[in-house]
C-alpha cells in the first residue's frame, strides 16, 4: 500500500500546475509555463519521497494546451530530458503516479467532435507518462461519462468507444465509479465487456450505492486489474459537514479513515486521497496506517530494495 494526494502541494512554495488562457499562448509562453511546471513537480516529488509519500497525481496542466490545434510546438523534444529526469526520479522511490483529465473528457459523448477532443486529451495524458520512461502502473483514470438520457445506449457507446482507442491510452486508461450517474456495478459490466480496470472510489460508492458491501466492491474491482498494471488504485474521501453532497471534507477524519482501513482488510490497493488539505492528510493518513500490514509490507519490502542497491 502507497498513500498520496492529488495535484497541489501546500507546503512547498510553487504551483505545478499553472497555465494562462488561449487568447495569450504563444510558443515563448508555453515553453515558460511548462518549465515552471516541471520545476515544481520535481520539487514535489522530492517532498514527496523525502515523507513517505510514495503515491501521487500529477496535474493534467503540466503542459497547458497540449491537446488543443493551437499548440503546434514540439515541446515533447524540448522538455525531453526533464521529463526523463523525473521520471528517473520517481522510479528511483517506487513512487506511483496517475493522472486524472477533467469532467469534459468524454468518451461516451453522442457528439464526435468532443469524442474527438477526449481522445487527444488522453493521449496527452499518456504521452506525457511515456516520456517520464514510467511503465502501464501508471495510470490515466475518467469517469465513465454522461447518460445522455438513456444508460444502455451510453453504455454501449463507451464500448464502442473504447474499442476505438489505441494501445498506447488503453494500456494506462482506468474508470471509477462516480457519485451520481455510474455504479461500481456498472463500472464492472464496462469491464466485462472492454477490459477496462475499474478504479473503486469508495466516497462516490457511499453517495450513489448498488448494493454491493465494501468487502465485494474491493474484491470484485480488484480482480479487475491484471498483475502487470500494479496494485488497484482506490480514491478515498469523506463528506464535507454542511456542504451538498459529494462535497469533499476539508482534512483527513483520523476515527473514520482507522474504521476504513479496518473495514477494508484484507485488500491491498494504493490509496489516494481526495482530501482539500492534500499532504497534510497524506502525512497523518500515513502515521495512522503505521501499524497497518500492508503498509508496512510495502516498507519492508522498500528496505530490502535499498540494500540490494547499495550492495551491487
């Protein structure tokens, strides 16, 4: 088990994930922004691996624009060698990545053109992975997509879909269940029918139920994921007290997250943390899970790891 949080780090003094809008892009801009993106992921992940934290979600704003027909520039070639670079670094620590495209990638969408849009939008994504030298662990999650009013047909239309997409985004594209229109049970026929791993996001679970308990939500989206594309990824959250629903709690609830990680034995996972506070629930998350098996499995086996390094 490896223990992160998604995007933004509070504590180091650098946005990883700016940008600026169409209107303003030029190549000088581009090539500006994305070397200040890349400059503060590094420094996260050193944050990062310097703590323990050892699971993270890098921003889909690393190179803004990169799917879009504005953006002719090669930056693939200019930023060759620091993507490289981190990359190296991330799997010098075991570290886990994934990434995460906005609610308007849409590959059930009726409309083409944004079925078009989501497909570069997703292989950006996996590019982008590729050139940080990062293997299928590395993992590209969305949501299943609208219902357009009639679920079946949409259903199918991600099938379809998904058949349509090349090896390169299938070997890292992953689905969750949300909290308002697609079930874990739903997300499990998808796979039935494509392959697709289904990612369990156990708050949007609680929000919009099917039946299935904690213990077959796990076992059933684990069996999902084949040995070659790691360790399932599961999303953890809580409810923000007189928010909306879905609404995502602030810090980490230590009584609650001890009663999950009680409830959710035997499954091992790695566990990101949509929480709003970011590393700092990471680091409690962390002391919390100390004891726990799996996480110390993890860092025995990390041990190990380090000592036949030094050996060689």
């Amino acid at each position: 088990m490896k223990i992160g949080y998604p995007c933004i780090n509070r504590s180091v003094q650098c946005s990883g994930s700016k940008t600026f809008r169409l209107a303003s892009y030029s190549e000088a801009r581009l090539k500006e922004t994305v070397a200040n993106n890349l400059s503060c992921l590094e420094r996260i992940i050193s944050y990062n691996a310097e703590r323990g934290i050892l699971f993270f979600r890098v921003s889909s704003d690393i190179v803004p624009f990169a799917s879009h027909p504005v953006c002719v520039f090669g930056w693939q070639g200019h930023f060759r060698g620091g993507l490289e670079r981190i990359g190296a670094r991330i799997r010098a620590h075991r570290m886990r990545i994934s990434m995460h495209p906005d609610q308007f990638t849409l590959i059930n969408s009726h409309d083409e053109e944004i079925y078009d849009r989501s497909v570069r939008e997703l292989r950006y994504h996996c590019e982008l992975l590729d050139l940080c030298g990062l293997d299928r662990t590395a993992k590209v999650q969305i949501h299943v997509g609208g219902v357009y009013g009639d679920k079946p047909a949409s259903m199918d239309r991600f099938v379809r879909r998904y058949a349509r997409l090349g090896d390169a985004v299938r070997r890292r594209l992953v689905i969750e269940n949300d909290d308002r229109l697609y079930t874990v049970s739903d997300c499990l026929e998808l796979h039935a029918r494509t392959g697709v791993p289904v990612l369990l996001d156990v708050f949007h679970r609680e929000i919009n139920p099917d039946g299935l308990s904690l213990k077959e939500s796990f076992k059933k989206t684990a069996a999902t994921w084949l040995k070659r594309d790691g360790l399932p990824m599961v999303d953890y959250s809580s409810q923000l007290k007189g928010a909306r629903p879905g609404s995502h709690a602030v810090a980490l609830d230590p009584r609650r997250f001890k009663k999950f990680l009680a409830d959710s034995r035997p499954a091992d996972f790695d566990l990101m943390l949509e929480i709003k506070d970011k590393e700092k629930s990471a680091l409690r998350a962390i002391r919390i899970a100390a004891g726990d098996p799996r996480l110390r499995a993890f860092k025995k086996g990390l041990t190990k790891s380090c000592r036949a390094s030094s050996m060689s």
